[in-house]
C-alpha cells in the first residue's frame, strides 16, 4: 500500500508484530494475541509463508515450521533493517465524537503518519477524563497497532499523551514545518514548501473548527495555514487526506 516506509509490494504473507530484540535469531515463536491470531484466527499451516516485524525497523521474512494451539513458530529467512522514515510526519488530531478517533487512527496509519498527538480542541465535544480518557487512549493505540500491521509497517506509529493547546503550541515551535488545516486559508496544501528532514506537523481542528483563540496561540508559535480544496471534510478523515497530500509531495511517496 502507498505510504509504506519501504518499497514492499502491495500484496503479501501476513505480517505480525513481536517486541524489540526477538528477531535476532533464526526462529521466533508468536505467542499470546499474535500466537492467537495466528494459529487460531489466519489459521496458519507449517510452510506457510508469514513475516515478522518488531514495529522499530526490523522487517524478516519467515517460514512457518510449527503451530499449536494458540502459537505459531517461524524461521526466519531474511532479516532487514528500514531506517526511520524522514520527513516525518505528526498529526495533531482534535479529539472527534464516538468511533470517529479510532477511524482517523486507522486511516492515518494506513497513509503513513508517524506519529498522531490527540488534542482536547477548545470545540472538541469528546472530552478524556479519568479511566475513560485511558481507555481511549488505549482503543487509538491497539486500532495504530492492527493497521501498521495490515499496512506492513517496518515502524510502528507513536499515539502520543493528549496535549492541550498550550503544549500543542511547544510542538509547532519545536518542528521543522507545522501547518493548520483551515478551510478559509489562502494558501493551498500541495503549494507548501516542505523540509527533507524534521518534523512535519499538521494540526487538524474539531468538527466545529478551531476557535480563535487556539488559531493565534498556534500561529504565534509559527504555524501556518493552509486549506486542502474546495470541500470540507470531517475531522476524522482530514488528516489522512491531507498526510497523503503532503507525504506525495516528499521522497518518502
């Protein structure tokens, strides 16, 4: 899929995740969801191919040699390394209503976004307080997870802590190119000139948009607007609308 750190082909074996350092030997053994996943649900046979990737830039290629009950073990063929994607890019994503954050998680992931920072926008209605803003956090993570896996993702995309404005505002000082979304922007999305290296971050406001206040913190802090085209999109696809924009005009598409 377009997007990937990598120049993988589009179709392939199915790719799972392990932690860092368990793709160092010759076999690795999935066990727990993965296993699960694999034996139980893909319902892997042995001399199937199936890759493997430690969601931090070690891609392998494997074999399955052995498979039990919820556990699947594979040999491992060919190991490579994919260095960090640059530019990269972050998505500061205004908390949306209902489902519609772990859409635009899903979506992001697929395009290529590396990293996405939820933001309590002043208009957003979501608000994560207490344990329910821990399982959403949680909900962004594991939807990030399942997609950089079925997109074949050598790295595995950060879900930041939620930042609030002020924090936001750290960030867009801190990166090399930040843009906010706006409708009524006069400059056009694929005009930007874009850094080759650095952080790009792209600010995406709630369905009531960005008030006036957030609007001149960020820019205060360097930001600049840009709008996408004649229509409006919501909040849960904006951003992997306009990731896709940017990422086609780097090396990286």
């Amino acid at each position: 899929m377009a997007g990937m750190e990598s120049p993988s082909p589009v179709a392939g074996p199915p790719l799972f995740l392990v932690t860092p350092g368990e793709l160092s030997g010759q076999a690795v053994t999935l066990t727990g969801p993965e296993g699960h996943h694999a034996a139980a649900v893909r319902r892997l046979r042995s001399g199937e191919r199936a890759d493997v990737s430690d969601g931090a830039g070690t891609l392998a290629e494997g074999v399955v040699t052995a498979v039990g009950k919820d556990s699947v073990t594979i040999e491992l063929r060919a190991t490579r390394a994919v260095p960090p994607p640059q530019p990269r890019l972050v998505v500061a994503q205004a908390l949306p209503k209902g489902d519609r954050g772990e859409l635009a998680v899903e979506l992001m992931t697929e395009v290529g976004v590396d990293a996405v920072v939820p933001w309590p926008a002043e208009r957003s209605i979501t608000r994560w307080q207490g344990e329910r803003g821990e399982r959403a956090l949680a909900k962004w993570r594991a939807t990030a997870r399942e997609a950089a896996k079925q997109s074949r993702r050598a790295w595995l995309p950060e879900i930041a802590a939620p930042a609030g404005t002020a924090a936001l505002a750290k960030r867009v000082s801190a990166a090399a190119c930040a843009i906010v979304l706006e409708a009524d922007a006069a400059l056009k999305l694929h005009e930007l000139t874009l850094p080759a290296e650095g952080d790009i971050l792209l600010v995406v406001g709630p369905e009531g948009g960005i008030s006036p206040a957030e609007r001149a913190a960020l820019g205060d802090a360097g930001a600049i607007e840009a709008r996408l085209g004649p229509t409006v999109l919501r909040t849960s696809t904006a951003g992997a609308v306009a990731g896709a924009t940017l990422l086609s005009r780097t090396a990286r598409w």
